[in-house]
C-alpha cells in the first residue's frame, strides 16, 4: 500500500503517542510484575520495544522530513523551469497573420468503449481520420501555424500520425497536453504564447464542414467572427438569437429553454484579445471556461459578428453522428475537396506505411526460411 506523506506522518504522530504511553505505563508494569515473568525480564523487555520502537519512529520521521524536502525542491525547480519556459517560448508571427489552435483533447465519455484506446479526433470518417477535417479546414483558409491540443494518454498516437506527415510542405503544426479539460476556452489559455499577436482560428477537432470559410478567415480584421447553423436539436449546442434584422442579441450556452434554432458550430475567430479575455473568465456551474462567455463579451462589446453556414455541419461527437459523418462525407465526397498540401502528405503518408510493411513482411520470411534450413 502507496502511503502519502500526509498518512505516513499521521502514523507516525500515532506511534510516537502509543510510545510516550508505553514509557507511562513501564514504571507500573515493572512494579506489579508477572506470575511468569520477572520485574527484571519485564523491565528488558520494555527498555528493547522502547528503544527499538524510538529508533524507528526517529528514522522515519527523518525518511519523511527528506522526503518533503525533496518534493519541495522539485516543486521549485518546476516553476523554475515553468517561468523559463513561458520567458524562454517565442512563436513567429504568422504570415498570413492568423494562426489555429484544433481542440482535440478530452476523454469522449459518450463514444465508450471506441474512445477508451484512442481519441475521438483519431477515429476515421469514412476513409480518413477525423484530425484530418478541421486540419484541411485550417489548411484551405492559408494558415500554416497550428497548434493540436491533445490528452496526455493519446499524445503519442497523435505524433505517430501528424508529426512529420508535413516536413517540408510549409505547415508547422505544434502540439500542447492538456492535462485537465477545463472547457472549450481553455483552449486559448494553453495556447496563449503561441497566439501571441496574431489573429486565431479555434476549431473543434469533432466537426466537420463542408462549406469553405477561407473567406471568412482572410477577411478578418479585428474582434470575433462565429457562426451560426439552423438545427433542429439547437438545445445540444451554444443558441444564438436574432433580432427582427437577424442581428444577434443573446448566445446560450445549451438553452434549457428554447430561444433560436441556430446553433454555433464549432469553428471561431478571434483577434489577440481572447486570451486575455478567457483570463479572466469564471467557470461555469459545471466547472467549465464556457466559450459562450468569451462570444457574449464581443458581442457586449458590438465587436461580434456571425456568418451562416449553408453546407454540411457534422458534429460527430456521438455513435449516431459519427456513422452519419461517414455516410455524408462519402455521398457527398467532401474528402474529394482536400487541399492539396493534405493530399499528398496523406498519400505519402500510406505509401511509406507500405513500404515499411512490405520490408517487415520480407525481413521476416527471410528470417523463417534461414531457420528452416
């Protein structure tokens, strides 16, 4: 059994009490004697346990005293090396000047047991894996800074698939743990160094468009720029209303009650501030940095404009979504209308797995026959 330090000092501040009694108690237990023990073998015996039982109380309160001394020390060099880090990490600003961020962390509790041995965001729609959508979204739209924020437990998988997938093609992709989903906003917390002084396009490594946005992102200037999708499950996502002149007054995140049947997909653009904005954001009743909250201050501040979306939205974020992106995506060949950069990455991407899988399959059939002989 693993004892914390707090535990381990606990029981030690208990046998330290039954020892101080026991040295109590020793005097009485020598004078009264036993009828099988003598006063002398009596008083041995007692001055062994209380010795012996001194002897170890001593030395592990001086184990537990390094202990925390150690921990502390660690403690300290890892704000050290935290500080350093935030001093030290420096992104160049974007030429295009907007940067991504793809929120692809999470646990994905609603698609268990698929999700329980790798990420939502790697499960494939139809022929591809998911990333691939939101990274061709990005791509089409002239960013080439992106930054793919993972879980801790799928981080590897991630850099199996996209660590190199794009050497050479002009698109730099960055990847940050997040440790504790926190909520959408915490995105731009994580990602506030590489935001930097750019614009930034967030979107959520589980949705899918068919429309292209490139417009909407080149255009942008200054404040923040969503989006708006008529559902007819409006109740499941961030709701905005409208006005008579279809200017957006209100946003609700998940409306117990409805207000407007358009809900936010999940694409955003902000300018610099939104880091300083989800700063200072305070989490909701469950605990979360609510996006809603960041869309609600531009919009206080009139610096919030929404844009339609009038192609497919794929939210695949349950089993029913998720085989219905797959059935979209291939009726409508949306993959077809990857950007090229993606393409190739992607088809040079499986001829490498093949030829390693071909060299494999040889080296080992060389290797059976040479036991054979």
């Amino acid at each position: 059994m693993f004892l914390t330090p707090k535990l381990k000092l606990k029981l030690l501040l208990g046998g330290l009490a039954t020892l101080i009694l026991l040295l109590l108690a020793t005097p009485y237990l020598i004078v009264t004697g036993t009828n099988f023990l003598s006063k002398e073998t009596i008083q041995a015996i007692f001055l062994l346990l209380e010795f012996f039982g001194a002897t170890f109380i001593l030395n592990e309160f001086n184990r537990l005293r390094i202990i925390i001394q150690e921990k502390k020390a660690t403690e300290e060099k890892l704000n050290k090396l935290e500080q350093n880090i935030e001093k030290l990490s420096y992104f160049y600003p974007a030429h295009s000047g907007t940067k991504g961020i793809i929120l692809a962390g999470g646990t994905a509790t609603r698609l268990f047991p698929l999700t329980a041995t790798t990420s939502k965001q790697l499960l494939p729609i139809y022929d591809k894996q998911m990333i691939f959508y939101p990274l061709n979204t990005l791509i089409k739209a002239g960013i080439r800074e992106i930054l793919i924020i993972v879980s801790p437990e799928n981080s590897g998988q991630f850099l199996n698939l996209l660590g190199s997938i794009f050497k050479n093609r002009g698109v730099n992709l960055y990847f940050e743990v997040q440790k504790n989903p926190r909520g959408l906003a915490d995105a731009f917390l994580l990602g506030k160094n590489f935001i930097g002084q750019d614009n930034v396009v967030l979107a959520l490594g589980d949705n899918i468009f068919e429309d292209d946005i490139s417009s909407a992102v080149t255009d942008f200037q200054s404040g923040a720029r969503i989006f708006a999708k008529k559902v007819s499950d409006p109740e499941r996502f961030g709701v905005i209303k409208f006005d008579e002149n279809f200017k957006a007054i209100e946003i609700v995140e998940k409306p117990k009650k409805w207000i407007s049947d358009y809900a936010i997909p999940g694409i955003y653009i902000f300018d610099k501030e939104v880091s300083r904005i989800a700063q200072n954001l305070t989490p909701s009743a469950r605990g979360e940095l609510e996006i809603t909250d960041i869309h609600n201050h531009y919009l206080r501040q009139g610096k919030l404009e929404v844009r339609i979306i009038e192609g497919e939205w794929l939210d695949a974020g349950t089993f029913d979504s998720l085989l219905e992106a797959g059935r979209i995506v291939k009726e409508k060949n949306i993959a077809a209308n990857f950007h090229p950069i993606i393409q190739k990455a992607i088809n040079d991407f499986n001829q490498e797995l093949k030829y390693r899988s071909k060299k494999i399959l040889e080296a080992s059939n060389d290797y059976n026959q040479l036991i054979k002989k």
